[in-house]
C-alpha cells in the first residue's frame, strides 16, 4: 500500500491488479471504515481509500467546506492517480459526494455504488438540526452528540455489539471537532440531485441496510425507480453502517455487479 497526501487529501492506494476501484467513506468516519472492503477486494481490483478533507489524516486549517469542495476532492484524486475511469463506491455522506463528482464529470466512472444514501438535499428541519449539531460540538459537547447519533447508524441487532462500537469510536477519535463541523457544514450545502437522476447513464448498484434509521429502503428505492441502470439490494441484519455490519453480504453484492460490468 502507498500512502501520500493531494492537495491536503490523504490517499491509500493498495496497489492491487485489476480495475480500479474507490470507497468513499461516511460521517464523521474516516477510510478506516472500508478495512473489511479492502481485505476482500484488494486481490481482484486496485482499491483506492482517502479520508475526506478535514476528517482522517486529512487534515485542515480551514474546516469551512462545501459539498463542490468534496466533490472536487475525488475527481482531483482520479486525475492525480491518472486513472481513465473507476468504479466508485460511496456510503451516506460518500454517496453524496459520489453523486456530485458523477454529475461534474460522468467520463470518469465506469459503475456507481450508491450505499445508504439518498440523492435528495436537507429539508429545513434537517438544515436546523445540522446547525444544531455544529453548535452542540462547539461548546464541548462532542461525547453527548456521538452518544445520541451511534444508535442511529447502527442495526438494533448491534447496538450492543462492542466490536463495532469499539471500531467506531477508534475512528472518530482521530477527528478533530473543526473537522467534523467542516463536514456537516459541507453536508448542508449539497444540491438536490434527486432532479438529476433519470439522466444518469452508468451501471447503477443500490445498497441499503435493512434497519437503516437515516436512509430507509424507501429513499433507496426512489433512486433506484429514477436511474435507469440500476438495481437495488437489500443487505440483511444491518442499519446505515452496512459495510461493517455484514461485510458478506455487502461485497458479496458488489462483487457480482463488479463482474457483470468489466
């Protein structure tokens, strides 16, 4: 694996043969989240992880971002890489970005993983609690926050399952409160890209937890009846953080919608 830094973005390139293929991780994680991903893929494609800016070891002295800065971030990162097109996976805040990057530049990727995530902006209740959420940050209160937001990324089959609490609160520890007001700043700002999904012409794959609280099947549902090219699949025993909560199930999925693209 090689580790190097774009542009303050920090980038893991595995080195694997194969197509290349990039995870795109959630708030307020970091590519840490995609280690069960990274061990199953790596034989078979070039997997590609970096931590969005602010978050990780991307670290920043400015954490007022935007939701045009992320997506900027990814397709800097193809093109650094000099890489022609990619398979992308991005879960929650990765999909958002993952949806951006396809609209600014659709020549760059050859198949779309959309995992619990929706394509539809904040509405203004959602635009409140984010300001609401970045305040209660700001005045110390980072603990209580992740203490009341944990159960909801989570299956009610693992709100008790200690490993992957434990691996949660490993990955959130590396982020600095600054970091993760940037994010839900840049959250608040993405456009509506629910109006924009008919015209995707791309391999399409939909993931979606089946006890996710945020992103419920549903929102899921309602891209995969707008993007022509896509099929939707329902992952068993999980809630928003599908990718860990069952692994099998989640590359099993991508595996084969890999396969049927290359």
């Amino acid at each position: 694996m090689t580790e190097f830094n774009v542009n303050g973005i920090q980038v893991y390139d595995y080195e694997g043969k194969g197509f290349p293929l990039i995870f795109i991780h959630a708030f307020p994680l970091s590519s840490k989240m995609w280690q069960p991903q990274i061990d199953f893929f790596n034989e078979k494609y070039r997997v590609i992880t970096y931590d969005v800016r602010g978050l990780g070891k991307s670290k920043s002295l400015n954490n007022q971002f935007t939701m045009e800065c992320f997506s900027d971030d990814l397709l800097m990162i193809i093109e650094h890489l000099k890489l022609e097109k990619v398979f992308a996976c991005g879960l929650s805040m990765g999909g958002y970005i993952l949806l951006r990057s396809y609209m600014k530049n659709p020549g760059k990727f050859k198949g779309l993983v959309l995992a619990d995530t929706r394509a539809e902006k904040d509405d203004d209740t959602g635009l409140i609690n984010r300001s609401n959420n970045i305040e209660y940050i700001k005045k110390g209160k980072r603990d209580e926050f992740f203490s009341s937001f944990y159960p909801k990324l989570v299956g009610k089959n693992n709100l008790n399952n200690e490993v992957i609490k434990s691996l949660f609160n490993n990955i959130i520890k590396d982020n600095s409160d600054e970091g993760i007001c940037g994010a839900l700043l840049a959250l608040a700002t993405r456009i509506n890209a629910i109006d924009y999904l008919k015209s995707f012409n791309i391999p399409t794959l939909i993931l979606v937890g089946e006890d996710d609280e945020l992103t419920p099947y549903s929102v899921s549902e309602k891209m995969k009846n707008l993007i022509p090219d896509s099929v939707l699949r329902l992952i068993q025993g999980a809630g928003h953080l599908s990718n860990i909560e069952n692994s099998k199930a989640f590359n099993s999925y991508i595996i084969r919608f890999l396969q049927d693209n290359t």
